[in-house]
C-alpha cells in the first residue's frame, strides 16, 4: 500500500493531528458549558472542527489527487522563524504595533514576490486591525509602544 502525495490529504492529516492534540491537552481542563465555558470549551471544541476539517480534506485528496508540487524554500524555512522571534523581542522592548509590523513585513519577505509597497500596506493596515480587535476590542494589555 502506498501513501498519496496529494495536497488535501496531507493538509487533511496535519489538520487531524493538531485537533486532536488540542483535545488531547485539554482533556483534563474543565469543560463548562455553552454559557458558562469553562478552560477546556474553547480548546476541545476547535480541536473537533479541526478533527472533522481534517477528515473532510483526508477523504477528497484520497478521491482528487492534486499532486504535491515545488520544493522547500530555504529562504522561508530561515526568515520565517526569524519573524517570529523579532515579533517576540519587540513585543518586549518595544510594544505591540512595531512587533506586528516587524512580523508582517518578516513574514512577507520569506516568500519569492515581495513587494515593499504592498507590503507596507498591508503591515500598516494588519497592524490596525489587530490594534483595535485586540487591544480596543478585548481589551489585552499590551503596550502599544514602548517609550513613548
């Protein structure tokens, strides 16, 4: 028996394997209910629609074979990482908006089409947005920046 190599399969088995090491490390948390969610609501049921996603893409890459295609990229595999821990950093020592345009503008130089205006664009219009869900909206105490 041979494995597919095809793309909704794979994705299908990763998507199957974190949603159920989601339910697996919050299977002692406390569930709660609809109402009232307990530590374990949130984790345990993403975990089951991952599970169930996961399923959905397993079977139609086992019916579709969309072949996998293209190479790893050792300038994502280096940059990639590097982003997160500059959006870590900063976080730390200069606060939320220049850790989420490091983060962005990082992110997008890892791929082969980078262009820095659409990029600035689209680390200024990101950042915005994260600023005001998760900083205004939900009230998270982050420093927006450092210093000033």
């Amino acid at each position: 028996m041979q494995l597919p190599d095809s793309k909704d399969f794979w994705s299908g088995v990763m998507l199957i394997a974190i949603g159920a090491a989601a339910v697996f490390i919050a299977r002692d948390y406390p569930f709660g209910t609809a109402l009232r969610m307990g530590a374990g609501f949130f984790p345990v049921v993403l975990g089951v629609v991952l599970v169930l996603f996961g399923l959905y893409f397993a079977v139609r890459g086992l019916r579709n074979s969309a072949k996998i295609e293209g190479s790893w990229s050792p300038r994502a595999l280096v940059v990639l990482p590097l982003a997160f821990v500059a959006f870590g950093v900063l976080m730390e020592h200069a606060g939320f908006v220049p850790a989420m345009l490091a983060l962005t503008v990082g992110s997008a130089a890892a791929g082969a089409e980078f262009r820095i205006g659409e990029v600035l664009a689209l680390a200024v219009l990101l950042t915005a947005l994260c600023v005001a869900l998760f900083i205004w909206m939900l009230g998270l105490p982050y420093p927006l920046i450092i210093g000033m």
